[in-house]
C-alpha cells in the first residue's frame, strides 16, 4: 500500500489505531458508530504530532544496533540456514504471528539480522457502516469500565428523565386546577401527562436516536445491546417501562438503582435484556452540565412538592372557580379586581371552605355566619379604601327551644336559623339508616350473619354512628349559637 493510501485510511479518534470492520476499536474500546467523521492517518498525526498511533501500519525504521526482536518467522529462518539463490523468505506481517510455545525447543547460536527490519504493508482499513435496529451485529464487544458508563452519570440522567416527564404534566394538573376543575380530575390528568411525555422519551426518543434518551443526551450516553446492536423502539418500551414493573416487588426498585455500582455496570433491567450503558466521545465533558441539571431537577421538584403542599394546607377546599365567582361578585359594587382579589386571599386564609360556603349560599350578609362577617369586615378595612357597608340595625325577635326563651337581635337571626337546619339535614338520614339495621337484625336472630350481609352490615353501622356524631355536633352549636350570640328571656 503506497504512503497516499495509508495517509487517507480512517483511524480511531482517540488512539489513532485503524478503524477496521468493527463498530469497536480493537485497541480502546471506543463506540466507533457512533462518530460523525473519522479523522484520516494524516488528519490524526497531524493534530498528534508527538503522540504514536497503536496499531499504525507505518513501523519505525531502527538501526541495527537498537533492531527490536525479531518475529518468530525470522527465528525460524535463521534456523534454517541461508535460502537458495534466488528465493526469497516469506515474511508474516507484524501482529499476525504466533507466540512460541514454552515448550518449543530454542535455537542454537544467535540470530541474523537482517540490515532492515522489513513489514508488509497492511491492506487500508475501512470502517463499517453503522449498524441499524436488528442488524446483525459483531462477535466482538469491548466492555470495560473505561467504555461504559459510571453510577453517577446514570443517575444523574436518570433524574433528568424523570423530571422531563413529571414537570410539564405538574404544570398541566396547576392549569386545570386554577381554572377550577375538581382535584380528582386533576390528578388524573397528571398521571397520564407524565406516562404519555416519559413514553415519548424514553420509547420514541430512545429508538430514533439508537439508545439515547434525554437524560443519557445531556450525559453522553447510550444504549447498546451486548451483541454490539443498536438499540430500538422495542427494547427501549421493554428495558424502560416494561421492565420497571418488579418494582411493584419492595426494594426491587433499589436493588436495580444501585446494581450498577457492580464491576460489569449493568442494572437488573440490563441484564434482564441484555443492554449496556456506553460512554460517548462527549462523555468526559458533560460531567459538570449533568451535576447541575441533576442538582436544578432536584431543587425544582423539591420546590413544586412544597408549593403543592403549602397550597393544599392553605386553600382547604377552595378553588379557582370559587375565587373568579367571589371576583365577579365583588366588582359589581364598583370595586376594583385587586381589591376584591385582596379581600377573598384575606378570607381564604382565615376562614374554613364549609363556613364560607355556607355564607357564599345567602346574599343577605345578616345570615352569613358571624366569623365570616367579622373575617369581612376586617378585611374590607384593609383592601378597600372606601367605606366599608354597614350592617343593618339589630331588632330583637324571641326564639324558643328545649322550653326555653331567648332574645335574639336580626343580625344573628340569620345564623341561629342556619344552625338549626343544619341540625335537621344531619339528623334526617338516620331514620332510614336505622330501620336497614333494624332489618339485618330481626332477619338474623342469632347474630350468625354470612360474610356478606356481615361486611354491609358493618358499613351501616359505621355510617349510623358518623352520623349520630355528625348530628349530635350540629346540635352543640346551635346550643352554643343560642347561648352566646341571644339573651335568655
């Protein structure tokens, strides 16, 4: 091969050795395919001009007094004496000979040297296209630590997965919650947002760019299958979701996390079909990017969970609906829409959904129930800078319960009237209640009930006994509503 040729033969990126017909280098292990243009023999030496090339077909020239050690086919021949005129000796190609055997008798005498150490030149390498989903692929493999991918680097992709998935679908739960559809629905929603967008990457992202998702992207990363073929569709829906069922099983979903700390790298998931995570030419420096996505995923979901719950705590019950309704409501009295909005996160935050939907049901502030009436005045004086309404003036109106009189104001009519409904819609389901126990108990005199009519049995009684309790509390506070809010005649 002239020097021309072998000065344009494709040769490995990182140690210069010839690319060959593997997606492998022979000599470093790196993921040839997976390069967008080998560099030449000329191109590589002269960005390595003090670097030697393994496996460069060009061998230096030494002077007999520095000659290396002669191949085991120039043993051979020396041993054999001089050829005859006119035939030359076959040489074997550096690299292809066999080593002798520790048993193989040694030669007689030293070895003749020839003046030059002479190589024949190696036929120009060419490097294989890059293999395809279900292309057959190469009997030869490298898997080294210094090829595949650490612990850290896994998890940190692995987080940015995650978050790429549960983030948006986050964003799209709070949207419909603000706009005041129901929690339940919002949920709802949010699971399948997030196995729809995680199905999207690590399924369709992961087969189109051949074992990448884009957690392994940021961490120069991929996929491979252990017979050296590119990852697909299939095995990205089997290795990513599919398999991750057993962590239904406690402590699999562990167990699987940490296995890669393992000399071979492989998770349960890995070996259960067979994968590798390789190491890219971009993989020494996407170290720091990867621990400051990873750290900024922890933080933003850390920060959501907070908010998420901080809201939960603070609302109770209310919704966006009900704040866009108290709005609307407000600004009807020419007031002004940061006013109003000041004055319902007032509310909000002092008084319980129950009572404020009790009041939010009666457009005369005279039934609304006294904290809530306080809670709005107090917040009235604070948003608005007009004057607050005023109340009615107080007349007085005798109400009798249990045998007893009291005086009771206009103002707190209202609430007194509400109290004792309330104590006849908790106390109305109980009659029905009690004649179906009633019903269980004289259809089984012995008490012996079969599990079925037992289990429903048992929810009735439960239920009747909430209830009881439920009523009687409705009781205790109109009691109390009487005795502070009315004077006893």
């Amino acid at each position: 091969m002239s020097d021309v040729e072998t000065n344009q033969a494709r040769v490995c990126p990182d140690c210069g050795s010839p690319a060959g017909q593997q997606p492998f280098c022979a000599h470093c292990g790196l993921n040839l395919t997976i390069v967008e243009r080998l560099p030449t023999r000329a191109d590589w030496e002269q960005a390595h001009p003090e670097t030697p090339s393994a496996g460069s077909s060009r061998p230096e020239r030494h002077p007999l007094s520095q000659a290396p050690d002669v191949s085991v086919a120039s043993t051979a021949a020396d041993s054999r004496g001089p050829e005859p005129p006119g035939e030359a000796t076959p040489t074997r190609p550096v690299g292809a000979e066999r080593p002798v055997h520790p048993s193989a008798p040694s030669r007689a005498g030293p070895p003749s040297y020839p003046d030059q150490l002479q190589q024949p030149e190696a036929p120009s390498p060419t490097l294989a296209p890059p293999l395809h989903p279900g292309a057959e692929g190469p009997a030869f493999v490298a898997f080294t630590t210094h090829t595949m991918a650490s612990w850290g680097y896994r998890v940190g992709g692995h987080l940015i997965d995650i978050a790429a998935a549960i983030v948006p679908a986050w964003a799209v739960s709070a949207t419909l919650q603000y706009a005041g559809v129901e929690s339940d629905v919002a949920v709802t929603v949010w699971f399948v947002t997030a196995v729809v967008i995680w199905m999207l990457n690590t399924t369709v992202l992961f087969g189109a760019t051949g074992g990448r998702s884009l957690g392994k992207l940021v961490g120069g990363m991929s996929v491979i299958r252990e017979d050296g073929r590119r990852a697909g569709y299939g095995l990205g829906l089997l290795r990513n979701t599919i398999c991750r069922l057993i962590y239904v099983i406690p402590f699999v979903w562990l167990a699987d996390n940490l296995w890669p700390l393992g000399d071979d790298r492989q998770a349960l998931r890995d070996k259960m079909v067979s994968t590798r995570v390789m190491r890219e030419p971009s993989y020494p420096r996407r170290a720091w990017p990867l621990a400051i996505t990873a750290v900024c995923v922890l933080a933003l979901i850390y920060g959501a969970a907070v908010l998420a719950s901080d809201a939960e705590e603070r609302n109770s019950g209310y919704t966006a609906s009900d704040r866009e309704a108290f709005i609307e409501g407000c600004t009807e009295d020419d007031s002004s829409r940061g006013d109003c909005a000041c004055l319902y996160r007032y509310i909000a935050d002092r008084v319980a959904y129950d009572d404020y939907r009790e009041a939010d049901q009666n457009t005369n502030i005279d039934r609304w129930p006294a904290n809530v009436r306080d809670t709005a005045e107090a917040g009235s004086a604070i948003c608005f800078t007009d004057d607050t309404p005023t109340l009615p003036e107080p007349q007085e109106t005798s109400v009798t319960f249990d045998g007893k009189q009291y005086s009771c104001s206009n103002v707190v009519l209202g609430q007194i009237d509400d109290a004792k409904r309330a104590v006849i819609t908790a106390r109305k389901p109980l009659a029905d209640m009690r004649y179906a126990l009633e019903q269980i108990d004289r259809k089984y005199p012995s008490n012996t009930l079969p599990p079925a009519t037992y289990e429903r049995y048992e929810t009735l009684r439960k239920r009747y006994n909430w209830r009881v309790d439920h009523s009687n509390r409705a009781i205790d506070r109109y009691n109390q509503k009487l005795e502070s809010l009315c004077d006893r005649s």
